[in-house]
C-alpha cells in the first residue's frame, strides 16, 4: 500500500477508530502514522482527535479518516456516537501496564454496544504498543486473548515506528477482503455515515503517548 498523490479522487472512504486506556500511546500511533512524527510531550485527549491519511491499494485512491478517541471515563458519553460508521476498529493497551489489557473486556463491550450490529461486521484489531520498553504483559498472553475474541493482533512501538505501518495496513487489508463492508465505503454508498473533511467542534488534538 502506497501513499495517494494529492488532489486526487477517492475510490474509498474508510473510517478507522482507535480506543483504549488514556496512556497507551493512541495518539502516538496516530501521529506516526499520518505524519510520520513521534512527541514524547504530547497532552492527553480531550475529546476525539481527527487526522487523514491518503493512500493507493490495488490501484485505488484510498481516503483514511482516522479517529482517536479520549480514554478517560468523563469523555464516554462524547466518544461514543463515534463509533457509528467505522469501518475498523483497533483496540490498544499498553504492554507495560497490565490494568491497561485488563481494560480490553470493557472496551470490547462498549464496542459492541455502540456499533450498530454488535460490531459484527467491523475488522477489529488488537495493538500492544510501547514494545521499546520491558514487557509486563506477554505477548502470548495478548494474542491468545485476541484469538479468543476473533481479533487480529500485532504489536508496536510509536516511538521507535516498529510495525505502526504494518497495524494500518492489516486493518485496511481486512476490510478490502469483505466485500460487503468495502461496498460501504464507496463515497455516496447508501447507509454510510458521511464524513467531514473537518473534526467536529467538540474534538480536541492531543495524546495519550
């Protein structure tokens, strides 16, 4: 998957949320992904941050919305209508802090409760980011969990771009093999939710490296 020229068309719209524990690095992969740029002193999200990617898969222009959502309990209410219309959703925890895994239950039924269909027909992908540092969690653990829970899993570090490309493309690949959910991402596909170019009011840039 390459990178799409400006000012092109878009063949697809995807929708791409990432949730989990305020800490774990969401907005630091977020960063690097869109911009290729790591700040170790970026503030905590307040709100929903938005970023876009572009890029070419098969030979099509591909549009990226890419949301990060808040971690912390006060911002539940605000996150939530956002997970209407995501395409995928990549779930993190920090391998360094346990509690942030143990979170990944109650993210998982959030998720199910806000995405119409009980996220059945979302590509979900489980990240262990911050591999730079010592593992408290294994990774054995982690991706035994994400079998159980039909996942895909892989794990990253931000901060040094070891497989924060490869978690994207994974996530975008997934979708393109289901034909049902790539119909939905045509721009102007009955039923999906449209996309801004712009955040809404209430999203606030931040981080939660």
């Amino acid at each position: 998957m390459s990178t799409a020229g400006p000012g092109t068309g878009w063949d697809h719209v995807l929708k791409l949320l990432i949730i989990g524990d305020s800490g774990v690095g969401k907005s630091s992969l977020l960063l690097r992904f869109s911009e290729d740029e790591f700040d170790d002193a970026m503030p905590t999200t307040i709100g929903v941050d938005f970023k876009v990617k572009s890029i070419t898969v098969e030979g099509k222009n591909v549009k990226i919305t890419l949301w990060d959502t808040a971690g912390q309990e006060r911002f539940r209410t605000l996150t939530s209508s956002y997970y209407r219309g995501a395409h995928g959703i990549i779930l993190m925890y920090d391998v360094t802090r346990p509690d942030s895994f143990e979170s990944l239950e109650h993210w998982l039924q959030e998720l199910d409760v806000y995405t119409p269909g009980g996220a059945k027909g979302v590509v979900k992908l489980l990240v262990g980011n911050k591999i730079d540092l010592e593992h408290q969690v294994a990774r054995d653990t982690a991706e035994a969990w994400a079998r159980r829970k039909g996942m895909i899993f892989l794990e990253t570090s931000a901060k040094s771009d070891i497989g924060v490309k490869q978690a994207f493309d994974e996530v975008v690949r997934k979708i393109f093999e289901s034909p049902t959910l790539l119909a939905n991402t045509t721009p102007g596909a009955k039923g999906r939710m449209t996309l801004k170019a712009e955040p809404p009011s209430d999203a606030r840039r931040g981080c939660g490296c």
